[in-house]
C-alpha cells in the first residue's frame, strides 16, 4: 500500500520513468550526476519528484503528512553583520593573558574565578 492517490500513481511513475531514460540518453555519469546533486554518497538516485514516484510522499500544498515541512517566508529583516574590530597587541590586555588559569578566589563568590587545569588539586598548564 503506498500514500499515493490512485490516479496519481500512474502518472508519477511514467514521469520519473521518463525523466530517468533521459538521463541514460544524455550520457550523464555518476560524477555529472553528483555535481548536479542528482545521487547520493551511495550512488542511488536522489528520490526527488520526478525522478522517483515514491518521492512525492504526499508533501503538496494544502497537505499535512509526517516529514512534509510547512511553508516558510522570506525573511523580512535585512541580516546584520557587525563590523569586525581592529586587531590589538596581547600587551593591551589587562590582565595579561597566562598559561595558567587565574584561580584567585572571586569576593562575590568565594570560589576560585577559573577551575581549569585542575587535576586532583594541582595546578596544570592550559
């Protein structure tokens, strides 16, 4: 039993039969075939409508089956990138940046500020 109308079913696999011969008339190889996006890493064709009947699993509009997505919108909003900032030389940080993690204890909360390279209470580079 397949989730295909029966009056759609004929039709799909005559595309697809159709569209597959035309491939094999075109000479296409596998590698044509891959850069076009057609097959997968495993060789096989992409089941895609119109080159497989049992691709179009009932993702129309108007229809709600499992794996089908809803329609999206285009965005609205224009993408904002924030401008990169100028490189600084590592001695402009304050702290200097060090091998070893700042385990000086944080006033606010009584633990160390950095717990990293800590193995079984002694201290590691990095």
């Amino acid at each position: 039993m397949h989730l295909l109308k029966k009056s759609r079913v004929p039709k799909l696999w005559q595309t697809a039969s159709r569209n597959r011969q035309e491939i094999v008339k075109a000479g296409l190889n596998r590698r044509e075939l891959f850069k076009m996006g057609l097959l997968t890493s495993s060789g096989y064709l992409v089941a895609k409508s119109g080159l497989s009947a049992w691709a179009s699993g009932g993702c129309d509009a108007g229809e709600c089956q499992l794996g089908c997505s809803p329609a999206t919108t285009p965005f609205i909003d224009p993408l904002r990138i924030p401008p990169i900032l100028p490189s600084r030389p590592v001695t402009d940080l304050n702290p200097a940046p060090q091998e070893c993690p700042n385990n000086a204890i944080n006033p606010a909360t009584g633990l160390p500020f950095e717990g990293r390279g800590q193995y079984n209470g002694v201290l590691r580079p990095g």
